[in-house]
C-alpha cells in the first residue's frame, strides 16, 4: 500500500477498464481515491504508471485496506463486473462498514438488482447509490454522464465529486465541451449528472438510455449493410459519407465512430478493418432488458429488437454486426473476433492511439 497519511475522499474497487479511467479523472479533479482489485497485480501497475495525479491514488492491497484508508462516512464505487461480481464485492464490503457508509455501483447493473441490493444494505443501515455510467472508457477519463439513483441524502454526500468528474456541457449552446487532457480537467460548464430517484431509477434510465443507443447502432449497422450490397460502396468510401453526415444534422458521436472504424485498416493484413471483424456482436444485457420491460410495460419499442435485420438473417451468410461489434470496440473496449482467426480469440484496437496497433486481450 502506498504511503497513506491522510485520509481518502473516496474508494473505487475494480480497476478493469472503466474502473481506472474513473479513478484517474476523480484524481485529477483533486480527490483523493483509495484503490483496489482482486488480482492485486492490476492495482499495483495502475498505482506505479500514474505517480503524480493531482488528488493522488493510494493503491490498496487489501478490501480492508482501502476500508481503513477512507473518510467518514466512506464512500466505495463498486465497478466489477455486473451481476455475480457485485454481489461479490457488495457481500465482502458490508460487514467491514459503518452505519451511514455510502456503497455506489457504476456497474451496468439491472434496476431490479440495484432496488433489492439498496433494501438489503439499509437493513444493515446502509446507503446505496446505483449509478448509470456512459461514455464507454474515453467518458469515464475526462467526463461521463452520470445518472445516480438512490437515497437522496446518500446523493448530496456523492455530488460533489460526481459533479466534479461529469462531462460538461456549454450551457449556452448545450454541446460539450471537449478537450480535456490527463490533469487538465474542463473547467466550468453544466454538469452531465443530476439526481434521478429513489431506488433503482438510476440504472433504470441507463438501461433505457443503452436500448435507445443500441437500436440506434443497429440503423447505422443497417445504413452500412444497404451502402456495401446496393450501392457496391467500398468501406473507406462510406466512411468518408458517414464523415460527411457528421457535419450536419446527424452529428453525433456514434455517426463520429462509425466514419473512423470504416476508414480504418486493419493491422494485420491491410484489408479494411470491418472486413476482417466477425459478424458476432456481443451484449451484456442492457439492451435485452429495455426491450423486455417495454414488453412488460406495454409500450412500442421495435427498434431496440432490431426493425427489419431479421429478414436479411434468414438469407445472409454475413450481417452487418462486423461494424456493431467495431462500434463497441471503440467506445467500450468490449473486443472482436476476426473472419482468419478461430471464434474465442479476442482482440482489440487501442482506439484513441493514433497508431491503433491491435492486441489480443
Ligand atoms: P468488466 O470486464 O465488466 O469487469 C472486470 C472487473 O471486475 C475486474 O476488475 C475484475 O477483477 C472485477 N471482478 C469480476 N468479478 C469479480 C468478483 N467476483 N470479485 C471481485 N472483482 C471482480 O470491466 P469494465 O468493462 O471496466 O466494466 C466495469 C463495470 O462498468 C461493469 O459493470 C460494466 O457493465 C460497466 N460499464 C462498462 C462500460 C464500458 O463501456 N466498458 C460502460 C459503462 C458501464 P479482476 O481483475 O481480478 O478479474
């Protein structure tokens, strides 16, 4: 453990890779952040390669370490994996807390869960935050938008740092504002995060908000399929109408991502990169639930169950997921499999590296 005279601000358990990059940006917003991952390996080689952030990190070896090295009431962010891993972590913290103490899952968590895990610990007598998380790695580093559920006194003690790390917004103009670098945070601006509600309604709303960006991956997905087979457009050449489409009414992030993935070439074989990703897109659940609660709800919502691909599945050797799963690479870090490589080899492209050299993960 590293030299810990004073007391943390805040503790983050689960230093994958959303985990570190929000620990980095709450360092650099000047908070302190005691750290810890159960291979502790992964925590010491994150602690060694960021020596000098402004808040400073305190790695911790142990779950009782990084209990011990906390301000009162603590507060612990929870950024395992979602589901068996929470619990895991939630199980382990609990009996280590004080009453009052704050736990916040950033995982993508199900609203069901968060609502019975914030019971459970209140019988315990404590706090509970689940929190929606979005922006994939790049977001967590220089500024997500947060969506915090939960008891709300348990939310005025998070918001200063929560509003701290969030992405900024130019309240003006309502764009983002962009730019910030490792230690150099944006100054100003209105804050992507605000209270949601009692209960599960963060990770409600993260939900809801993944299912309306999945859907929206899937038009694109479509937009693309339409382009290479109708059109006998080139991938490169579709990038560059994706690119032009990003300067006008369709700006958006993912319109942004799709013309970079289509414009780039693979490391390997020097093929455009779409070509060599597999056609097998993954998901870890958010998606699957908008679209049952819409269900359950009675409320429309075909697209988050993938509007007419499913004509094309009966007839297609290959579908456009190639791209959907390069989308996710690029924002999520979630990996790919490749056409000339046998299915379980993972892969990924450091996208934010000028470079993008490939590694397997
Ligand atoms: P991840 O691959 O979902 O999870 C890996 C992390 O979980 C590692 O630190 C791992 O520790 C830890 N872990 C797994 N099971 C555990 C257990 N039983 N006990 C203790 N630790 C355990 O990592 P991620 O992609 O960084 O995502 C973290 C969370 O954020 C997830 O809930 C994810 O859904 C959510 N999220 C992800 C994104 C994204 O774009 N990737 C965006 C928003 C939210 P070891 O190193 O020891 O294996």
């Amino acid at each position: 453990m590293a030299a810990n005279d004073q007391p943390s601000e805040i503790g983050l358990i689960g230093l994958a890779v959303m985990g570190q990059n929000l620990a980095l940006n709450i360092a650099d917003h000047g908070f302190r952040i005691s750290v810890y991952n159960r291979t502790t390996e992964k925590m010491e080689t994150f602690v060694d390669n960021h020596p000098d952030t402004p808040g400073g990190l305190v790695g911790c070896a142990t779950v009782e370490a990084l209990v011990s090295s906390l301000k009162r009431p603590r507060k612990i962010i929870v950024m395992v994996k979602a589901g068996s891993g929470t619990d895991a972590v939630i199980e382990q913290l609990a009996p280590l807390l004080d009453e009052g103490d704050i736990l916040i899952d950033g995982g993508n968590s199900k609203w069901t869960d968060t609502i019975a895990r914030e019971q459970r610990l209140a019988e315990r007598g404590l706090r509970f935050i689940g929190s929606g998380i979005s922006g994939g790695e790049e977001g967590a580093r220089f500024g997500p938008s947060l969506m915090p559920g939960g008891q709300e006194d348990a939310w005025k003690a998070l918001e200063p740092v929560w509003t701290a790390i969030a992405a900024k917004v130019d309240p003006d103009t309502g764009k983002p504002l962009l730019g910030a670098k490792p230690g150099k945070p944006i100054e100003g601006g209105e804050p992507c995060t605000a209270y949601i509600g009692p209960d599960g309604a963060g990770h409600y709303v993260k939900m809801v908000h993944n299912g309306i960006e999945y859907g929206d991956m899937q038009m694109i997905c479509e937009a693309y399929d339409l382009m290479q087979r109708l059109a006998g457009m080139r991938p490169a050449e579709i990038g560059e109408t994706f690119a032009r489409w990003n300067e006008g009414v369709l700006d958006s992030y993912l319109v942004e991502i799709t013309a970079d993935v289509l414009q780039q070439t693979d490391p390997v074989t020097g093929e455009p990169f779409v070509d060599v990703v597999l056609d097998a897109a993954g998901q870890k659940g958010t998606g699957k639930w908008t679209s049952i609660n819409a269900l359950d709800m009675g409320v429309p919502a075909p697209t988050f169950a993938a509007s007419f691909a499913y004509y094309d599945s009966y007839r297609s050797a290959r579908l456009p997921q190639n791209l959907l799963q390069a989308q996710r690479d690029y924002f999520g870090a979630h990996t790919y499999e490749r056409v000339d490589q046998p299915r379980g080899r993972f892969f990924h492209i450091d996208w934010p590296d000028p470079e993008r050299p490939q590694r397997e993960s």
